[in-house]
C-alpha cells in the first residue's frame, strides 16, 4: 500500500473519490446519479466503498482489479456464509 492509498479510508466521500479519480465532484456526483459509480447512502450522506471504485476503474480500463476472485466470491454470498466453517478454522 503506497502512502497516498494509505491516506484514504475504506469508505471514501464524494469529495475524496474525486480526488482519487481526478475529475470534479459534480461530474461524480453526475455519473453517481447515472448510476455509473457504484455507491451507498447513508441517509443524504454518499459513500463510495474504495475497492469498488477500485474495481469501477479497473473494468472501465478493461483490466482486472487486484483480488477480483475475492470480490466475486464474496458478491455471491450472504455475510452468513462468509463466516467460516469448522473445515475452515
């Protein structure tokens, strides 16, 4: 992890996803309201989980994301069934 990607939390504001994106917050919130950007609200407040946004720009370059297995894996299930088994412990 660089310092930059350190600086940033897991859940990114508007704001902060623009600046990683390098474009202006009102053509975010724009592709935000097109439903382009993957996002979650939390009342008025947008968030923007930062692996999906990383993984927003990789498609979008027509490159794989870094742990695109996981992420699939995990976009497949419940959070009961990502709980690990007696095999797994």
């Amino acid at each position: 992890m660089t310092a930059e990607e350190a600086e940033y939390p897991i859940v990114l504001t508007v704001q902060q996803a623009a600046r990683l994106l390098q474009v202006s917050e009102n053509h975010l919130y724009g592709l935000i309201a097109q439903g382009v950007v993957p996002h979650t609200r939390f009342g008025k407040l947008i968030r923007i989980p930062r692996w999906t946004l990383m993984q927003f720009i990789a498609q979008s370059a027509g490159t794989e994301p870094p742990g695109q297995g996981l992420v699939a894996k995990a976009s497949n299930q419940s959070v009961d069934d990502l709980q690990p088994t007696s095999e797994e412990v």
